[in-house]
C-alpha cells in the first residue's frame, strides 16, 4: 500500500511537472495577434516547406521560446539595420511593441486561442520577390559610390539607397554624414551584422547632402558603404575627394 501511495504521488508529480509550461497567464494568443504578426514579418521565410515553418499553430508552438529568443535579440526577422537611425522603406523589423507581444504570448503559456480568428493563410513568396527585397531595383539614372570613412563628397549628391560593403560577421556599424555647415545625418546602422542577409536600404526620401560632406563611420575601418545618389557621377570613387 505504501509503494502504491509512492508511485501515485510520484506520477501526480510528473503530471504538475509536465504540465506547468502549459499555465495560460496571457490574453494574446496565436489566432488573433501572433499569427497576424508571423504572416507579416516571417511567413515570407518560414512557409510551408521551409526548413523551420511557421505558418501554423502546430509547427510554431514548438518554436516559441526560440522566437522569443530571436526577436528579443533583433536577429529575426533578419534586418540588420537599427530602427530610427534612418529612415527606410520596406522596414521589416518589430516594433517594441510587436516585440513585447511575442514575449509575453510566450512568457504566457504560448495558447492558441480561438480558430476561428485566424486571418488568411499568407501566400507563398517566390524567390524572385525575396531577392527583389533584398536588393531592390534602383531607379534609371542613378549612380553608385563606395565611400570608406573620412571620405568627403566633392560635388552635392541626392543619395537614394545604402549598402553595406566588406562588413565582418557579427559587425556592428554606424555611418553618419557630417554637412559643412555643421548638421549630421543618419545613414545606418548596422546591428550584428549578418552577411547572409545583406541588403540594399532604401530611404523613404531622397537626402541631400551637399559638396564638402564627410562620411563617418564607426568604428572606422568596419569596411564601406555603396551609395546609390540620383543622377550622380558614375560608378566609382566619382563625387568624393
């Protein structure tokens, strides 16, 4: 009769054990607010026949710590580039917001929440629209620069796009363009920087920078910058002295 007590108390306790990561403490859930925000920021990666899918409740619940983990870290969704310093189009990385909702769906027990909430399904990304985001098209007429640190710009440029260029694994790097007349402007920066993701940054808006702008860059032997200007000099060491 004791052994039995023992073996019952036991398995009661496995079974508690077994059980705690599954306490819900969260109102979000994966059919109203997760689910939205994966097909926004992640499905176009992680579809169905992906290597790590995530399109749906049963391939993401057991990925949840491990999300959390990612985009606690801005690793995921793979951006690269700090958000705020710049301004760019095509931003793919969270809000802190979106940030604090993964944290807590997971932090809350992961739940599914009700089915019928669940938006559309996204649409399957071809790989000719991911390379388009990673590269987008830059528009007729305009020209690319390479600037390392220290460079000044010898005739006023319209720069539309930047890229990093010769960046290290794990880099992070801050570019700003300091004018002649004393005012600074964000280029990028760079956050742990990931070759495998590397990409074209878009500005949401041309920015004008004039002749005598000095590029600089943090640290300062980090690699360079590709700039794309509007109906600038050709491709080259063009427009910099």
């Amino acid at each position: 009769m004791f052994r039995k007590a023992v073996l019952i108390s036991a398995l009661a306790a496995l079974a508690n054990t077994a059980g705690a990561h599954d306490v819900i403490t969260t109102k979000i859930t994966w059919s109203k607010e997760i689910s939205r925000l994966v097909y926004k920021r992640c499905a176009s990666c992680h579809a169905e026949g992906s290597s790590v899918p995530l399109v749906t409740y049963e391939q993401s619940r057991p990925w949840a710590k491990s999300m959390k983990e990612e985009v606690l870290e801005r690793r995921m969704p793979p951006w690269g580039a700090v958000k705020g310093f710049g301004d760019f189009k095509d931003d793919r990385s969270l809000t802190q917001e979106e940030i604090e909702w993964i944290s807590d769906w997971v932090e809350g027990g992961s739940p599914e929440g009700e089915p019928k909430l669940l938006p559309e399904a996204p649409k399957p990304t071809s790989k000719e629209t991911e390379s388009a985001w990673l590269d987008p098209a830059m528009p007729d007429g305009s020209s690319r620069t390479d600037v390392a640190s220290g460079m000044k710009l010898s005739a006023s440029e319209s720069v539309l796009a930047i890229r990093p260029k010769d960046f290290a694994k794990g880099a992070t790097v801050q570019a700003i363009a300091a004018r002649p007349d004393g005012t600074f402007e964000p280029l990028l920066w760079i956050y742990n920087f990931n070759p495998d993701f590397a990409r074209t940054y878009y500005y949401t808006g041309p920015i004008s920078l004039p002749a005598g702008t000095s590029i600089i860059m943090s640290p300062a032997d980090a690699g360079k910058l590709v700039l794309f200007a509007a109906h600038g000099k050709a491709s080259g060491t063009g427009g910099l002295r």
